[in-house]
C-alpha cells in the first residue's frame, strides 16, 4: 500500500479524524482497492485504542507547586544580582581562572622536567666518554679558533682550491 | 505564505515580561500533554511529575532569554523530551534516588494529592482495561525515539514537521518511526486487534 493517496489519508487519520473530502477520497480509494480494506481497519482500530489510552495521573495541586517552586526560584537570582553580584561573577568566573591556572601550570612543569631530563642525560654521556679521553685543559687553548673556522664561509676555501688548481 | 500567530508564544512573550498570569495558563494548558509524555517515557508517575515540574522550571528560567523562532508546543516538547532523556541517563547511572534528592534538600514540597481513579469497574470494563494494559505494555517496549514520535503523533498537537524538530530527525525519518511503531504494535496485538475485540460501539 505504497499509493500516496492512501497514504497521505494515512497519516492523517494517525492524528485527527478525516474530514468529508477525505473520508470521500477514502471511499473512492477502497472502492478501487478493496485488498486495502483490511489494512485499513485494523490501523483505524490500533488509532482508536491509542487515542483512548487514559491520561497519566497528575496530582490536583501540580499547577499551585509548580508556581510555588517557580517563586522560590525567582527570588533566588534577584537576591544575587543586587547585594551579590561580584560574588556572582567570581563564582562564574572563578572555576574557569583555576582550569586555566592549572593547565598553565602543567604546561610549566612539564617543560622544566623535560629540560632537567635533558640536562641529566646530557651529563650522563659527558661522564660516559671521560674515561675514554681524559680532558687536559691545554687541549682546549685553542678551541674558539677552531670553533670559529668551522664557522668562517667556505666561500674563501673554494677560492684558494681554484687558484691552486 | 506567512504563518499564523501562534497565542502560545504570544503569552510566553508575556511572561517575559513578567506576567505570572501568563504561565499559569501556559502550566495549565500543557501540564497534562507534558505530563503524558514524561509518564509513558519513565513508566513511573512520581519520577514523570518531578520532571514535568522542572520542564515547567526551565521554561519560567529561559523565559528571559525567549525568542519566537518556532511554535512554543514544539520548544516546551523539546525540553520535555531532553529532561526525560536526561532522566533516563541519570537512573542508568544511579539506579536508585529521585530529582528532588538531586536537587538536594530544599524545603519539603506540599504533597501531592491524587485522584483515585481506580474506583470499582464494572465487569464490561475489565476487558477494554486489560487491553489498555496491553497497549501500554507493548508501548514501553518501543525504542524510545519509535514511542515519542508515536506518543506526538496520538496527541495531535504537533505537525508532521514539527515532531521532526523536537525529534532532531528529517521529516522522512519521523514519520519512518511512526510507521515502524505501528507496525510492531500491530504485530503484536494482532490477536486482539483480529479477534475484534478493540471494536467499540457503533457510532
């Protein structure tokens, strides 16, 4: 019963009884389809027992609490935004400020451990080659010139191997 | 073509502006459609008024911030379902304990008062309340998008189109529930629906 017609009159009787356009569009329909008529009614029955289903229990006084629960409520915000206000704000505020404060925090932290652990293992390789070369202080006189040459453009060294050839 | 003016939003406009008269129509208009939904998502009555308190809560706290962007039934459907959802969520969690005890200890609320509404029955009215009874049982054990939709659908109050919205679904997939919905109801009462027991007088 894939016919839009017959289900567009569907639809319509979920929600609503049919008007007399449609109940005479339904007429028309079954009269042509008669398969249909079967499906038909027993949707219209399964309607039926849905609309009468009772009404959920509502205590009698349901409206006189909820406007007394609504009046306590309005009297809370008032009391806070004219003597209390500020202390509104940092009760907004505050919980956000401290997030933000510890995750700084964390991110300090996290850093200065990262380094001191670079540092540590650092030292550690250091101490690993000293007993292979033991340092003498005469070794290092001239470590800024060669540190310096290692700098120096290689431009001027490709010069002189030019020339030489 | 424009839309008509929708008198809800209309006096939602004027408990914005802080008309107390305004809401307690709007309570008592909706408190029963709302309560419906809350009841048949929770299956508990107590715990289904608690939320239909705090939807009627929230619409009071939002009232402030109310702009007319749709048909107020599909906003206040809309907060209704994700209390209920919420509510679903937290008793997944906590098994046990209410919203009132979440909301920890205010003063102790009037109680409720219900109506009896289980007064004797005629013999001729057990069976159609068994049958109630069945439906409501099949009702539960949709999934709970099938039943919502289903439930919006019974009331009538909202479009095809509007469902949708409270739904978070496109137009197809609303009414996709619907039909799946029905179709596992028909399936099974079957027997009742069959037998012609369902058949109500003759208008």
């Amino acid at each position: 019963m894939n016919d839009p017609l017959y289900q567009k009159l569907l639809e319509a009787s979920w929600q609503r009884p049919l008007n007399s356009e449609e109940e005479a569009e339904l007429q028309a329909y079954l009269a042509a389809h008669p398969e249909a008529q079967a499906e038909w009614e027993e949707d219209i029955l399964l309607t039926q027992q849905l609309r009468q289903l009772p009404a959920a229990p509502l205590s009698s006084n349901f409206t006189a609490l909820v406007l007394q629960t609504v009046k306590a409520e309005a009297g809370k915000p008032r009391r806070a935004a004219t003597s209390f206000g500020w202390l509104a704000w940092v009760r907004h505020y505050l919980p956000r400020a401290a997030s933000a404060g510890l995750a700084l925090v964390l991110v300090i932290t996290g850093s200065y451990q990262y380094r001191a652990s670079r540092r540590a293992q650092l030292a550690k390789s250091v101490a690993a080659l000293l007993p292979v070369t033991p340092l003498n202080p005469e070794m290092l006189q001239d470590f800024d010139a060669i540190v310096q040459l290692s700098q120096a453009p290689t431009v001027a060294d490709e010069d002189l191997l030019g020339a030489l050839e | 073509m424009s839309t008509p003016p929708d008198p809800d939003a209309a006096l939602m406009l004027r408990v914005k502006q802080g008309d107390g008269e305004a809401f307690e129509v709007l309570v008592e208009k909706y408190k029963q459609p709302v309560m419906n939904l809350a009841y048949r998502t929770l299956g508990d009555a107590a715990e289904a008024e608690d939320v239909a308190q705090h939807v009627f809560l929230q619409v009071f706290k939002s009232a402030r911030r109310y702009e007319v962007s749709a048909r107020f039934s599909t906003w206040i459907f809309t907060i209704a379902r994700n209390l209920c959802l919420n509510e679903l969520r937290r008793r997944s969690r906590h098994p046990a304990g209410s919203l009132d005890e979440m909301a920890g200890g205010h003063d102790e609320p009037p109680g409720r008062q219900f109506e009896d509404t289980h007064a004797f029955s005629p013999p001729e009215n057990l069976l159609q309340s068994e049958l109630e009874a069945k439906v409501e049982q099949a009702l539960a054990a949709l999934p709970e998008k099938q039943r919502t939709a289903l439930l919006f659908c019974r009331q009538g109050d909202l479009s095809y189109e509007e469902m949708a919205a409270v739904l978070g679904c496109s137009l197809a997939a609303t009414k996709s529930l619907i039909h799946r919905a029905r179709a596992t109801l028909k399936e099974q009462l079957k027997p009742y629906l069959r037998s012609g027991a369902w058949r109500g007088p003759p208008h």
